[in-house]
C-alpha cells in the first residue's frame, strides 16, 4: 500500500467524465486517489496565482491517478467486454495490414496507432510526423513532503524549467507529492548520473532552495526517473489507419494535458466512426479526416498554450519577466479570468 506507480496523471473533468461512461473510474481503487482542490502557480519573481475548485463552484479542479492503475482497470475491462488481447508488437506495416513480432500479419478495416511518441505503426506506414527536441529533461520521482499538502497542486515557473508537486494520497510516512520537474536537460543528466545517496542529498537541496519550504522538508521516497521533452505533431489519419495520443502528438508537460488530449482523441474518435454512414468502412479516409478536422483545434489549442507558456517563462529577457509576473499579479485580482481559467482547464 506504501508503493506508488511511478508516472502519475492529473485526470481532466473531461476525462474523469469519458472514463466514468466506460465504467473504469468507478472500478480506480478511490484511496489512490487524489483529488486536487486547488493550484498554486508561482513565477520566478513575485508572481503568484491561486485557483480554487470553489471559485468556479467545482468538486475538484482534477485528480492525480497513477498511470498503472489507469492500465489496470482498463485491462480488466478489456477482458469483461471479452474483447479480444493479443500479447504482441507493431513489427510493420504494409498493404494495409499489419506485422506483428510473434503471431504474422492481421488485416482490419481500421487500425489505431496508440503506441506512444515513438509509433512503430506511424513510422512504418509513413504517416507525416514532425519532432523538435526542448532540450529540457521530465524528472519524476515521489516525495514525503513535512506539511500537508490540502489538495494543492503548485507549480513553481523558473527561468530554468518548471517545477510541479502535485497532491497524492498520504502514506504511512505521512503527506506525500508527486515531483515533475521540467529542467535543462544538462542538469538532469548530472543528477541521474549521481549514486542514489548523493542523488538524494542533491534533489532534496535543489527541492529545498525552489520551494523555499512552502511544504516543509521535502524526502525523496521512490527512484528517480527522466523523460526527454519534445514538442512533436503528426497526420493523424491515412486510408485505415488514424493515431492516437502521444503517438499524434507530443506536448511539453507542464500543463498535465498529456494523457487527457489523448482520451479526447479516443473519444472522438469513437464517436466518430460509430457514427459514420452504413455504407462506409471504419478505416474509409472520408470518416479519419473528420477525426482529424475535430481534434484539430484543441490539439493546437493546448500545443500553443504548453509551448508559448514554455517560452514565456524561458527567456531570461528582462522586459518578459517584467510581464509575465505583472501578468500573474493581473490574474491573480481577476476573478473573472480565473474562472474563465479553470472553466477551459476542466475543458480539455
Ligand atoms: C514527465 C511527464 C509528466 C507528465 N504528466 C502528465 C499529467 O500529469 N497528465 C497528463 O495528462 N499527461 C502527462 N504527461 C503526458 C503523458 O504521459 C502522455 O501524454 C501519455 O502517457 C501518452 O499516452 P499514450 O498511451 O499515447 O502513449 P504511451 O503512454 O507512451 O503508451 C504507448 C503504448 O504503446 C505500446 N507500444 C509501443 N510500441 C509498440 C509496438 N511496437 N507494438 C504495440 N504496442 C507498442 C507501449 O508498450 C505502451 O503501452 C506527462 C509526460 C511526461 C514526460
């Protein structure tokens, strides 16, 4: 019970809701989960922003599931359903059916590329894809923090990366947070690097200087992981085939949209080619490309918000950290923006 999943998920009311209608969120155990009351958003000056589930009369803004949990329930869906698993890879792609590693070839009317940023089926059958590197490292770990956290997810925005703790369930050891820190990736090389001892002491001096104790002293409880960061876009249909998720598109991090663009993907789609004439097949292009025109503007939505956030916050430019803690101090007396604020954070 002490043991968290390494990756974990801030889950949208937009997802929470797709995934209570496929009947898998009533089955998440509900003490491993976190629901998030409030976010805290720190500048690298003296910006600050506090948005509250109650400003906008909501339950919780989201909530912080562990990715292995997720696979679970929906594993054991799959197998209520009876649909059919096959253990097996992605080895190729050609006219119009697919290799696998172990078991051949396996024709279908439609296939859904959902493996991932690097897509052995995208890149097989030469669907259009586009990568550039942030340069910038995702560390994860979990940490025992020396206050109560009360719900909060905060986020500290640096010249040199982001720093995001997100609220967990408390364990024997007490308050416990989920560590995302966006660095350069220079610095995360350094600290994966070092012995787990040394690595320890590091973080907790690195955590204790970003944070400035706002949750007490924090613990590293759980091994260190890093994730390169990339901003990547793909065609998201072909005749028979359409992608899903990081393997259509890849955002940075720091809005823990991820995951939720990708349910939103698999929602529409769904949607979509349930919904298609009788005499057109699920793979029939006509249907793909309205799945491509309906994902098209929240994908870029949150492609131009993650990345023109990352830019805002990266330049050491004077005048642009004038801004953009002039413009959290703004937000901040703004009601109404907050609200409008939450309202599309719990869109998506
Ligand atoms: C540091 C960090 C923090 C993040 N935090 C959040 C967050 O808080 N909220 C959020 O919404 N998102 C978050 N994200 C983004 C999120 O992790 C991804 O968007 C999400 O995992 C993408 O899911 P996916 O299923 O598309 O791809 P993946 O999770 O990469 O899954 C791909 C799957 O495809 C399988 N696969 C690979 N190759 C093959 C093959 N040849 N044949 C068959 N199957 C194959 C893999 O085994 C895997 O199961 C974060 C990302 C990072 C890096």
């Amino acid at each position: 019970p002490n043991q968290y999943h390494p990756r974990v998920y801030a889950i949208s009311p937009a997802s929470q809701r797709f995934l209570a209608g496929l009947g898998v969120w009533d089955a998440l155990p509900a003490a491993r989960i976190a629901s998030v009351q409030s976010m805290e958003i720190h500048g690298d000056g003296d910006g600050l922003v506090r948005l509250n589930a109650w400003q906008a009369a909501l339950p919780q803004l989201a909530w912080i599931v562990e990715s292995g949990e997720i696979e679970r329930v929906l594993i054991q869906a799959v197998r209520m359903f009876g649909i059919p698993w096959l253990e097996d890879r992605c080895a190729g792609y050609a006219e119009g059916a697919v290799e696998t590693a172990n078991s051949g070839r396996i024709e279908a009317e439609l296939f859904v590329g959902a493996d991932g940023a690097a897509s052995p089926l995208r890149e097989a059958a030469g669907l259009k894809h586009e990568a550039v590197s942030y340069e910038d490292t995702g560390l994860v770990a979990h940490l025992d923090a020396g206050r109560p956290h009360q719900g909060a997810a905060i986020q500290w925005f640096r010249d040199d990366g982001v720093l995001a703790l997100l609220p967990m369930p408390d364990t024997a050891g007490g308050p416990q947070v989920s560590m995302v820190w966006s660095m350069r990736s220079a610095l995360a090389a350094e600290l994966l690097a070092l012995p787990a001892d040394a690595q320890r002491a590091r973080l907790e001096t690195l955590l204790e200087q970003a944070t400035h104790g706002r949750l007490g002293g924090l613990r590293v409880r759980s091994p260190l992981h890093g994730f390169p960061l990339t901003l990547e876009r793909a065609q998201m249909a072909a005749p028979g085939i359409a992608l899903a998720g990081d393997a259509a598109h890849r955002l940075h991090p720091l809005a823990g949209q991820g995951l939720n663009l990708g349910l939103g993907d698999v929602e529409a789609l769904a949607r979509i080619v349930a919904g298609r004439e009788p005499y057109r097949k699920a793979g029939d292009l006509r249907v793909l490309h309205r799945y491509q025109r309906a994902r098209a503007e929240p994908v870029l939505a949150m492609r131009l918000a993650t990345d023109g956030l990352h830019k805002l916050f990266g330049s050491r430019a004077a005048p642009l950290a004038w801004l953009r803690n002039a413009g959290m101090h703004w937000v901040e007396q703004a009601p109404f923006v907050k609200r409008r604020l939450i309202a599309g954070a719990s869109a998506n």
